[in-house]
C-alpha cells in the first residue's frame, strides 16, 4: 500500500524495451537501502525493483502497464514521482492506495496564482462515478483533493510544497497523468451491486 505522499522525485537513466515488457532504470536521489523485490510507485505505478545499485534501481514493466498508464510515453531524462510502500507501523499522510492505476487523465488546464496553481484535469468517463468534490483520488501517485467537479473535469489546488517536491511543478496543457480513484469506493459499489 502507498499514501501518495511523494518520497523523492527520480530521473529516467534508461528505458529497454523487449517484447512484451520493457525495462526502466531510474537513479532515485537518497533510495539508498532499496531491497530487491520490494514495491516502488513509480508516478503512482507499482514497480518491482528487479535489480539496484546505490541509488539507481531496475523495474520490469509489462504490456498491459503500458498500455493502460501514462508509463507509455515515458523517456530517458523524465523525472517522476517516487513513493516507496508504507510500513505498517507508518503513517497514512495522504489516502490509501494500492498503485493499481485505473486510467489516465489529461492536463486541460492550469491557472496559476501567487500561492498555489489550480490544474485542471479531464478523467476517463468510466472512473466519473468514483470521482467526488473534497474527495482523494491519486494523480502519478500524488494524493490530492478534489477542489472542483464539472463532469469530466476535475480540479486540484496544488501548493507550493507540491509543485516543488513534485513533477507538477513542470506539467503543461496536454500532459497526462496516471489516475487511481478511491478504492473504498469501488469496494462499496461492488458490494452495494451484490446486496
């Protein structure tokens, strides 16, 4: 499980890509005491480090992770977000997620003030219902509020910490991201189906 609380912000070394995986290496600044086989959101995709050496880190990537997250795109050079999982006896800063990425949203748009930036994202139609105004829903593995809702569009309000300690500093109009909605709400329309 992750929080969505960012740990270090990482630069893509390398991508290999063969067959129906690829391969990306990322030199993570301060991961020092990685363990092999343990779990890494990557921009909110859990990843396996398939191999290390100090703070540069090797995850296998299969095709359905590509083709379902904004992993796709990815290029050496590209600095993502990097949460390892939470202890048990950790805190939960931001909201319980799993880093099973449910779709990809799209910066549509950003208006930036003094002290904060709005941006505005349009979500998959099929993850609406999941989406709520002042609920979390996780973007590239950033828990976030939901500060406005209009259909498809959802905006968050992002202050200085996260647009410096994340790659939202950076993001652009048409920029995506990867989406994880509220799994408590999936759980409880499933149940609610099946009653």
């Amino acid at each position: 499980m992750f929080t969505g609380i960012v740990e270090t912000l990482g630069a893509v070394v390398a991508v290999e890509h063969a067959g129906a995986r690829s391969r990306l290496t990322i030199e993570a600044p301060g991961l020092t005491d990685l363990v092999h086989g343990e779990s890494i959101a990557v921009n909110g995709v859990c990843l396996t480090v398939a191999a290390h050496e100090g703070s540069s880190w090797t995850a296998d990537v299969m095709r359905i992770t590509l083709e379902t997250t904004a992993l796709a795109g990815i290029a050496a050079g590209d600095r993502v977000n990097l949460e390892r999982a939470m202890p048990a006896n950790g805190r939960l800063g931001g909201h319980l997620m799993q880093g099973h990425v449910d779709g990809v949203a799209t910066l549509v748009a950003r208006d930036s003030q003094p002290e904060w930036d709005d941006l505005t994202f349009e979500i998959p139609a099929a993850l609406e219902r999941y989406v709520v105004r002042k609920g979390s829903i996780a973007l590239n593995g950033v828990s976030l509020t939901v500060a406005e809702l209009d259909g498809l569009r959802a905006t968050v309000s992002l202050i200085p910490t996260t647009l410096e300690e994340t790659t939202f500093g950076s993001f652009q109009v048409g920029d995506q991201a990867n989406v994880e909605v509220d799994v408590i709400a999936k759980y409880v329309e499933k149940m609610m189906v099946k009653a």
